[in-house]
C-alpha cells in the first residue's frame, strides 16, 4: 500500500488584505512540521500542492525541514473554496454579521452556516457549486495517487481536506464543514492506497511538531 500524506498550510494572513501568504509564525509551523516529518522518516516520491500562495510557502518551509528539494505538481483543486465571496453571495441583498471577515469567532460561526446554505444550493450566484467543488477535490484525489510512488505529500486548504476526508468514509455533505472548522495549521491528514484503486482513510489532523513545549506558539487554527 501506498501512503498519501496531506498537510493543511501553515497560519496564514486571517485579516490581512493579502490572505494568501503565511505569517511569520506560519513559516516557523511548517519547517517544524517538515523535521518532525522527517524524525518519522517522511521521504516523499511525488509532492503535489494547490495554486495558492500559501500552499507553495508552506511546502517550502516543510521541504526545509526534511532537507530536501523537490518540484511540485500544482493542482488546483487542492485550492480553498473562495470563502471570502461566498459569504458575500449569501449576503448580497443584505448585511451579514458584523467583522465577519475580520473576526475568527463571527467568521467561522457564519462560515459554517454559510457552508450548509451553499451545499443545499440555497446561496444565489455562489463562487462556483458546492457540486463544482466536490468534482474538482475528486480529480486532485485522482492525480495524487501516483501509481508508481510509495509516498505522496500534498498540500492543500481545510476544505478541500476536510471534503477528501468526508468523501473516503462516504459521509453526509454536512460532515464536510464540521471536519474542515477542525484542521489545525500544518495539520497532516493521511490515506492509503492500493494499486488496484482501493483508498482509505488512516489518520485526521496529526501535529507530529507540536508538543506540551511548544503547543502555545505552535497551535493555530487559523
């Protein structure tokens, strides 16, 4: 069996203009994560990433912390949803919460409604469909699994991962968002595959680099 390990990015910008780049304590999370990873052994075959900006720098702190190089494969199906537009879909007409955007508690509570709203099509001119979303997770889990490789990492966003996992026990659409609001920063997510197509899931949200030292510092969700 071969092992598909995926990371969710390290703390981004929550509140910043620019989202997509890593705060300083982000860049510390993932060459953390990447030399726990490598205590265990982690030598990746093929390394798979989403477009996002913070994917890309999150990979090169973790490939950091392993002591290696390697040239991803981007794609954009690991990306996040655009969740930033899809609260605004649900508001248009009227005005959500205050600071939604700016405030973790009010942004992830209406998050999490918004997301339910958008999986039963009730949200008018969302960013894409909730079906568009499911697809594209699907043909990035495709990718990742290398026929030829005994290990794949890949980085991705808590949506995308939360969906891999909803999907691979063959949960309700619901479970998608209570799994995603859980992901930790550099979160490592795992599946086993076959070479016949068979795929499982073997472990949700391992923080191999956080410890009772350094879990203050370290543990974000956001």
């Amino acid at each position: 069996m071969a092992e598909l390990i995926v990371i969710r990015h390290a703390q981004a910008s929550f509140g910043a203009a620019n989202y997509d780049q890593l705060s300083d304590l982000g860049h510390r999370q993932s060459r953390a994560l990447g030399k726990a990873l490598a205590a265990q052994g982690l030598r990746p075959d093929a390394v798979v990433i989403g477009s996002m900006t913070r994917h890309r720098e999150t990979l090169e702190g973790v490939l950091a912390g392993l002591g290696m190089t390697a040239a991803p494969e981007i794609h954009p199906g690991l990306n996040e949803f655009d969740f930033t537009a899809l609260l605004n879909a649900r508001f248009h007409d009227a005005p959500g919460p205050e600071n939604m955007h700016t405030d973790r508690k009010t942004h992830f509570r209406t998050l999490r409604e918004t997301v339910l709203a958008w999986q039963r099509d009730e949200i008018e001119n969302p960013p894409e469909s909730w079906g568009a979303f499911v697809a594209r997770v699907e043909e990035a889990r495709q990718t990742m699994l290398k026929p030829d490789a005994d290990q794949v990492l890949a980085v991705s966003s808590g949506g995308p991962i939360g969906q891999l996992v909803a999907a691979a026990l063959e949960t309700p659409p619901a479970r998608q968002i209570e799994l995603q609001l859980q992901t930790r920063n550099c979160g490592v997510t795992r599946f086993v595959y076959s070479r016949r197509g068979a795929f499982y899931f073997h472990g949700f949200n391992e923080t191999p680099h956080i410890n009772a030292a350094n879990a203050q510092e370290l543990l974000t969700y956001s």
